[in-house]
C-alpha cells in the first residue's frame, strides 16, 4: 500500500477554511456572531504563535453548528462552497492530488478543520478518506455541540493515521510508499514521523518557521499557490 496524506488549510487551499466559515455564518446567518468571529480569529492568532488549543477550538467549532438548524447549516454549507471555497481551489493542488491518486496512492487529508467543512472539500479533490473532527448529530440528524473521531491537530495527526492503518489491516513499516504534504510548522510531529519511517514529507507552500527546518533537513519544498 501507499499513502499520502495532505494538510487542507495553506496546503491544499489558500485560506483557512474553518477559519472562513465562521466569518461566513456571521455574514449569513441573521444572528450576531460578532463574539464568535471575535473568537475565531483569536484562534488563528493563538495557532500562528504556536500556543494553539485543539480542545477549546474544537468545542468552539462544534457549539457553533450546535446553534443552527441542520437544514439550515446544509443550505449555507452549499452557498459556502461555491462562494467561498471553490474560487480558491487552484488546478495545481487538484494535480497534486490526483497525481498520487493516479500513481495507486491512498490518499488522505488529515485536517484541523472540522468534519462538516472539511468532508465536503475533500470531495472536490477526490479525496475519500478523511481524518477530522466530526460533529455529533442526534437521532433527528441536529447537530449536539459535541464531537467525534478524536483530534486532528499536531500530534494527534500521527495518532489518527495509525489508526487510519489499523483499519486498512497496515503496519507502518509494511507501507511501499509514505510522503505527507503540509504548510505548517505546527505538523511537525507527523513530518518526523512520516521521515522516521522512511518516508517522503513535503513542505507545501511553507510558513517560514517550516520553510527553515525543510532547508536545514534537506526535506522537499514545493509552492502550488
């Protein structure tokens, strides 16, 4: 088997799609979120200077959805994409992607951003194998405010790969191929994981934290955007 596994946000995208959607329901939704965005972009600043929550920010996420009727959350899911999402999706990521779709990978996107934004952008990369935070629905299919799947942030991506693998009855150390794509330094743990095993990591249009480290290891960097 071979695997590769792309970050979503600055890597695949360039904007932070979780980060978007916030903004997005503020501007769409009716209600006054201007708490929420507040929030929100106290988290992109808290994720940039590396003292990132995963915890709060994915009980922040998921308590947001949690205010909205599903329907509802459907109908502006599908505005978001079109609006926001698909006028950034660049020919050159979409290549990437299916090149390695192409060369017999398995190919995963391993993201931050939560399952109900991240699932349906994975899609228009072709990507069927996602590994996020997703949020709890109930039996009538609302959304609880709780989450599920784990975390998908730092070292948890490792985590959630082996897990990944476990499913697909695979050992690290059985994998043909294994190269992970990311932007952010704040991957690190999964980047030297993936090179610990043997395997390719990518700096993808790197921040400069992680375009430094690339340079001092020899690692590959590529800029798509």
């Amino acid at each position: 088997m071979k695997l590769a596994v792309f970050d979503l946000d600055g890597t695949l995208l360039p904007i932070d799609a979780g980060h978007q959607w916030v903004h997005f329901l503020g501007d769409v939704s009716g209600e006054d979120l201007r708490a929420e965005v507040a929030r929100q972009d106290q988290f992109a600043v808290e994720y940039k200077e590396g003292r990132f929550d995963v915890v709060s920010f994915v009980e922040f996420h998921m308590g947001v959805l949690a205010r909205f009727a599903r329907a509802d959350l459907d109908r502006w899911m599908a505005r978001f994409i079109d609006e926001v999402v698909l006028p950034h999706v660049k020919p050159a990521a979409k290549q990437l992607v299916q090149d390695k779709l192409d060369q017999g990978y398995e190919v995963v996107l391993a993201t931050g951003t939560q399952g109900f934004v991240s699932e349906p952008i994975a899609k228009i990369f072709g990507i069927s194998h996602l590994l996020a935070s997703r949020p709890e629905v109930d039996e009538a299919g609302e959304m609880t405010g709780k989450h599920v799947g784990g975390y998908c942030f730092s070292a948890h991506k490792i985590t959630q790969i082996e897990a990944f693998l476990e499913k697909m009855g695979v050992c690290v150390e059985d994998l043909e191929a294994f190269v992970f794509y990311t932007d952010s330094m704040n991957d690190l743990p999964l980047l030297e994981f993936v090179h610990s095993a043997n395997g390719r990591v990518v700096a993808t249009n790197p921040d400069p934290q992680l375009k430094e480290q690339a340079q001092k290891r020899g690692w590959s960097i590529i800029e798509i955007f």
